[in-house]
C-alpha cells in the first residue's frame, strides 16, 4: 500500500483524472483518492516513481506519505473469482425484475407490454442503487460516459433521469419519446464503454452504482443491450 500526497487537486474532476492515471500503472490493484484530504492510497505492487511520474504528467505534484507492504495473512494462493461470481448480483436483480414483469401482466402474456415493465422496472431499480451512493456515482460514470466526462452536472441527475422514464414507461406515458431518449441515451454510454475497453482501462461499472462492484468489461454491455434490444423491438413494432 503507498500513500500519496496530491497538491492542485480542486475538484471532482481533478480526483477523477488523478484516479485514472494511477489505475493505469500496472500492479495498481485499488486507487482511492481523496479530494479533501489531498491524497491518494495505492494497493498492490504498483513502481512508486511511475506513480508519480504519471501524476506528474496530468498536472499535478506528489510525493510519498507513506509505504506500507500488505501483510501476507495466507500463504495460500488466492482463490480466483469467475465471471459468473462477480455478475450474480446484477443477473439475480435481472431475474427478480423478469418475474416482476411476468406477474404484472399474467395471465395475459403480451411481449411488448412484458418488455415495458421490465424496461420500467428496470430504471427505477437501477436508480435505487445509485441513489445508495449518490455523492460517488457521478465520478464513477464520468470514467466512461462520453456527456458526463465533459458536463459534470449530467452524471448527477443522471439518476432522477432514470427514475423519471421508468414511471413514465410503467405508466405509458410518452412512450414513443422514451423510448427514442432509452436508445440515446444507453447508446451514447455504450460508446464510451467501447473506447474505455479498447483502452483497456480497469473501470467499475456504476450501473448499480457504487454500492455494488461489477466489472465494466461485461456489466455494462449486459445492461445496455438488453435494454437498447427491447426499445428497438418495441419502436419498430408501431405499438407505442
């Protein structure tokens, strides 16, 4: 564990970008920076000049607080976790919400209005859980949302705009326009998602917020396809 010192950070911003580099450096297994207390802690077995090397290069001054090696608790090799593991959180909330949609809807079992309810469903759950965190979502979705990296202020009411769509399709108000907004709005985080991996950047999910952590290698693709799918089904069915 190294600990640092980061003089010029002013916002949230400046966290971000000082976040980015140090994840960046290979053997950087966790960064935490904090803006309030001007310092950053690093785990893993990351060079302590690269790190400050490359918190040089974006603008900022560092220097070492402190350099702790992590206790050895066990000398056995760590077990590795499967994708499967680290994705169950986010496949058992896509089956509570498909039994939801089905139950909304039984016995009569119409696909678009199933689709709609788990579209509905959907937003409002996935809002919930940023909510948990809500201070920290927006620094964690300005890390590959293209809006949100240039207007800060979009990654906060980021939420309130989920919430707002998935009453306005759970009551089937507007559909047609939500719709259009689903497809533009999940499309244009997609796109960030796709350049933060050909980077191959190591970035948390935040579309369950921060409460949960997913890997956004497959989290974010899962999320955003199964929801672009069914809003281009339902538009070019003529139903809404």
């Amino acid at each position: 564990m190294v600990e640092l010192t980061i003089k010029g950070m002013h916002c949230e911003s400046c966290v971000s970008k000082v976040q980015q580099a140090l994840k960046s450096i290979e053997g950087a297994n966790g960064v935490s920076v904090s803006l309030s207390g001007q310092t950053a802690n690093v785990a893993g077995e990351g060079n302590v000049e690269t790190m400050l090397e490359a918190v040089s290069k974006i603008g900022y001054k560092a220097s070492v607080i402190n350099k702790v090696k992590a206790p050895n608790l066990n000398t056995n090799e760590e077990v590795p976790v499967s994708d499967l593991q680290k994705l169950f959180p986010l496949f058992l909330i896509f089956l509570y919400i498909s039994i939801s949609s089905v139950g909304m809807n039984f016995p009569i079992l119409e696909k678009n209005e199933v689709m709609l309810d788990f579209m509905g469903l959907f937003y409002i759950v996935f809002s919930f859980f940023k909510f948990l965190d809500y201070k920290n979502f927006p620094r964690s979705f300005a890390m590959y949302d293209p809006i949100a990296m240039r207007v800060p202020f979009y990654g906060w009411v980021y939420p309130f705009i989920e919430t707002m769509l998935g009453i306005l399709i759970i009551f089937r108000i507007e559909l047609f326009i939500t719709i259009i907004i689903t497809i533009v709005m999940l499309g244009v985080t997609s796109i960030g998602v796709t350049k933060v991996l050909l980077q191959k950047r190591s970035v948390q999910c935040a579309c369950l917020g921060t409460a949960l952590k997913l890997p956004m290698t497959k989290a974010t693709f899962i999320e955003n396809s199964i929801m672009i799918i069914m809003a281009i089904t339902l538009l070019l069915s003529q139903s809404i």
